[in-house]
C-alpha cells in the first residue's frame, strides 16, 4: 500500500477504538511479567547442575538449562552481565538454595555455542507474517560520536522475524548484516518452522521470484501474499498458467489494492509489525553482545521471552462506535 494513499481525506478518517474483554485476567499478566517466580522456575532449580561429561575435556559447571535461565533474567530485566551475576545470586540466597552463581565470564563464554529450543509449531498449518527491522549494536561507536563528534558510521544489524498470525507467537528469527536483504532470509525462516506452512504475507520487499520459489520448495500448497509492485506486469504465461503474483494482479485491478487488502488477508501482516513494537519496547532497539554467537543466542532468547510473555495473558478486543 503506498504511504500518501489517502493522503488528502486520511484526516477525515476515525481512528478505531478498541476495548479489552478479558481486563482483569490480562492485568494478572501484566503483572506475571514482572515477576520472579515465573522467570526463574522450579524446574531451572533441579537442573542447575551440569550432567557429567562422559567424553574427554573438562567438567561443565552449570547446565544449558541455567545459562539460559540467566540470559532470561537479563533481557528481561535488560541487566549488564555482572548485574546479571548479582540478581542470580540474590535470588538464590532469597530461595535458600546452595547452588553456584554462573560469573559473567562464564555467562559470556557459554552464551557463544548455547543452544536456544525454539517455539514449536506443532501440526496446524500455520500462517506466517514476515517483517524486518533494525537493532543497534551498542558499543563505542555511539560513545565516540557523542563524546567527539565523531564520523564513525553507526553499527547495526537487522532482524528478521516470522510470527503465527493465529496465535501471535514468534515461530521463527534470524539475524542479519544491514546489507542483506529481506528476501533473502526467507529460506532460513521457512526452514525454523517444524510443521506445515498455510501462507507466507510480507510486504513489497518480498515480491521476487526468489521468495515464491522459496515457499514452493518447501510448502508447495502455501498461497504467498505479497503486494506487487506499482510497475509490476503479469507473466508471459497469465492467461494459460497464471502464478500466484498473477493472480494478485487480476485481483488488485478487479477490486483494487485496499480490496485486495481485505481479500487476501494481507492486513493481518499488521500482527508482526505488532511484535516488532513490543520487541523494542520490551527488550529494547539494541543488540548488547558483539560476537555473531552471542548475538544469534541473545536474539533466541529474546524471542522465548516475548513468547512467554504473551502465554501469561494475551488482551481481547473488540471494536467499539
């Protein structure tokens, strides 16, 4: 959808109102977040300790399991790695347990080959939205740039991002040099997705003929959403065999783009637009670990902490006049 469509009548146009149906069990989840039971769990206790290694090399001290449960702590609560440290120790004092405290050294080494479990999918056909946004790398390039004006050009990487459009789950993530282009991540999405794709929606940045044939690789009945392009033009075989691109451009000529909006379901691409809000609210517009590992791992867990947010409570709204 062009940005100006509209643009000389959008005053005009109400804003939609909005009320929430389930206040008071979405308030309990609101505060569920904040709250260190849910975080840190009976289940992270029992498994704190490492198993023993029967291969050669050294003996690991602490379980995956634990080393996630602190790199939790910390993009939830947006905690240093020595901060991290401190809260864990004082939770484990609070609780009354005699388990050792991961130092930030630990927490930072461990992080670089930590396997993340990813949010499974199950059975059900599932509807992807995929959008794409920008995470700043913190670090001296924004310090030297205030501190001495200096010219350095900012470091940051893109993520991209895959979400259930029925259940607003994130299902799928991958993270990305700033030249790498949206459709070129669509491969490494689809492949995170363990069960059956129904649809694949993303904006104009995804109108290739890369993307289709990625989709039909993997999911040959997945119908893909894609707005065409302004300038686009059907295929030389639109009147014999037309693809799915051709059929959006009869669709768009016969109802036009808003109609073709509404028929396609494409508006629901607004869900991961969603996500990507509250990942900036919630866990921040920023990466804290420099390493591509760390970074691969910080973002995993980014994703489960988003998700599980979303399991304590999810609002349900209706419109309202």
């Amino acid at each position: 959808m062009p940005f100006n469509a509209n643009a000389a009548r959008r005053h005009h146009i109400p804003t939609q109102r909005h009320q929430v149906t389930n206040r008071a069990e979405y308030d309990a989840g609101l505060r569920a977040r904040g709250s260190l039971t849910v975080w840190f769990t009976p289940e992270a206790v029992d498994a704190w300790k490492a198993e023993p290694r029967t291969g050669r090399g050294g003996q690991p001290s602490y379980s995956a399991l634990a080393i996630a449960t602190a790199l939790t702590l910390r993009a939830v609560f947006r905690l240093a790695l020595r901060q991290t440290e401190g809260l864990i120790e004082s939770v484990l004092q609070l609780l009354g347990l005699d388990l050792p405290v991961p130092d930030h050294s630990t927490l930072n080494r461990r992080a670089e080959v930590l396997e993340v479990p990813r949010a499974k999918s199950g059975n059900t056909p599932v509807h992807l939205l995929v959008d794409s946004t920008g995470l700043k790398l913190r670090g001296p390039g924004e310090w030297l740039e205030e501190k001495h004006g200096s010219k350095r050009r900012r470091a940051w990487r893109v993520l991209h991002l895959a979400t259930d459009a029925d259940t607003g789950r994130i299902v799928a993530s991958a993270l990305t040099d700033r030249d790498a282009d949206d459709g070129s991540q669509v491969g490494p999405l689809l492949d995170q997705a363990d069960g059956p794709v129904a649809s694949f929606t993303g904006d104009g940045a995804y109108d290739r003929d890369d993307v289709y044939a990625e989709v039909a690789a993997r999911h040959p009945a997945a119908a893909v959403i894609v707005p065409p392009r302004a300038s686009a033009m059907p295929s030389d075989a639109a009147e014999t065999t037309p693809t799915q691109r051709d059929a959006h451009l009869r669709s768009i000529t016969k109802r036009g783009r808003m109609g073709w909006q509404q028929a396609s379901g494409y508006n629901n691409r607004a869900l991961v637009e969603a996500d990507i809000s509250r990942w900036k609210r919630v866990i921040g517009d920023g990466l804290r670990s420099q390493t591509d590992g760390r970074q691969a791992t910080e973002v995993a867990i980014a994703a489960g902490v988003l998700n599980r947010m979303l399991d304590l409570g999810r609002p349900n709204y209706v419109r309202i006049p």
